[in-house]
C-alpha cells in the first residue's frame, strides 16, 4: 500500500538558517504531495501542494519539488522565522482512493 | 467563512463505556473524512463520506467502529466497548468535493479521546 516516510524531528534551527525536511513515497502510479502543518494548538492546515511530477509547490517562503525518479518530496525554506515552530506533515494521496496517507510528522523548532 | 468544527473538544471515558465524536463540515462540502491521529504519530485515515453514503470504510480498525452521515452534512463516528488503545485525537476532514478531485481537504481541531 501507499506509505510516506518523513525525518524524524525535532529538527532546532537558529532564526534565518536554512530548512530541509526530506520527504520520500512509495504509491503506484501518479499520487498527489501535500505539505501540512500543525502550529501549536491549531489544526492542520495544508501548507503547499504538487499534483504531478516537476511541480513545485511554494507557500509562504517554503517550497517542495515533486520528484518522480526519486520518489520525493522535500521541505525547503531559505530562512527560517521563529514562527515557523510547528510539527510539518508529508502527506500523497494516492489515484485508487481520496484519503490522505501522512508521514509520522517532523517537529521544527526554532530558536531566536 | 466558518471551518470544520468537532465536539467534544475533549472526551474521557472509562474502558468499555460508548462514546460519540461528532463533526460538522464546512458548508457544502460533500466530501468528509475521518482520520486518527496517535500522540507523536501522523494522521490514520478511518473512513470517507460522499454524501450520505460511506465510500470507502476500510481505514476502520474493527467492528466497534462505526460512522454516519445521515443526511450528508453532520457525521457522527460511533465507537463501541472502548478500549485504552482507542485513546488518540480523532479528525475530521472536509472538502467540496472528493472522487479522486484536487480539492483541498480542509481539517477540523479534532477530538482528544482518552479511555481510562
């Protein structure tokens, strides 16, 4: 079945470093990539999507590439805000079906 | 506009007692999903709504789960003879339309179920 394996966290970064968190799937065929994030106390809200591969999605100074031949989808921000301090999801959703399989979560935290 | 909203925010019950979690979608979204969520884990997918009927239940763990969507707004997920494993937060989900579409699914704040 569909699966997303995410960097375990926490990842701690200082204020206006540069932020990766990789990202890698496994699905058949042609799956959609989504970025979620979780501020504390808030809900999940969806961050940035890619439907097909080479798409790069972008919100908010971040930014994921699509990546067919290496079946990934990694989180990248060039400078990171205190703000930025959430728990970040990857998540596909796959042609055979409409839920969302999520990887296990990455917590960010960032440090002024 | 409002968002996908959930009651109880919190919910504790004793091992073995029933327990209802409720979601109200976003207006008009025809499309609702129910996940769960294990402390330090990612969201579970558990079952899918479109319209009233359930279209795909096959991320319910086991016949003490159950799920309606009536008269396809509200949904009530429905769990049995709880168990200490139940505990987690329990999310609902909801999108304008589902069937494979692009459409943004949108998360309510969720249900914090703990079975003592």
């Amino acid at each position: 079945g569909d699966s997303v394996t995410q960097m375990e966290g926490p990842v701690t970064l200082s204020e206006e470093a540069f932020l990766t968190i990789n990202c890698t799937y496994t699905a058949t065929g042609y799956p959609s990539l989504f970025w979620y994030v979780q501020y504390p106390g808030e809900g999940l809200q969806l961050l940035l999507k890619a439907t097909k591969a080479d798409d790069k999605g972008s919100n908010k100074g971040f930014e994921a590439t699509y990546r067919k031949e290496t079946t990934s989808f990694h989180l990248e921000k060039g400078s990171v805000q205190v703000s930025d301090s959430a728990v970040y999801f990857c998540a596909l959703r796959g042609n055979a079906g409409n839920m969302l399989t999520f990887g296990g979560g990455t917590r960010l935290m960032v440090k002024p | 506009g409002a968002g996908v909203s959930q009651t109880p925010s919190n919910k504790v019950t004793e091992k073995g007692k029933y327990v209802e979690l409720r979601c109200d979608p976003i207006s008009g979204h025809t499309a609702l999903y129910w996940y769960r969520q294990s402390l330090g884990q990612g969201p579970e997918f558990l079952i899918y709504f479109q319209g009233t009927g359930a279209a795909d239940d096959s991320g319910l763990p086991n016949d003490r789960f159950f799920a309606v969507r009536p008269e396809g707004s509200v949904s009530t997920l429905k769990i049995q003879r709880t168990e200490r494993g139940d505990s987690a937060v329990y999310l609902c989900a909801s999108s304008l339309r589902g069937a494979a579409s692009s459409y943004e699914q949108y998360f309510g704040p969720g249900t914090r179920l703990t079975v003592t």
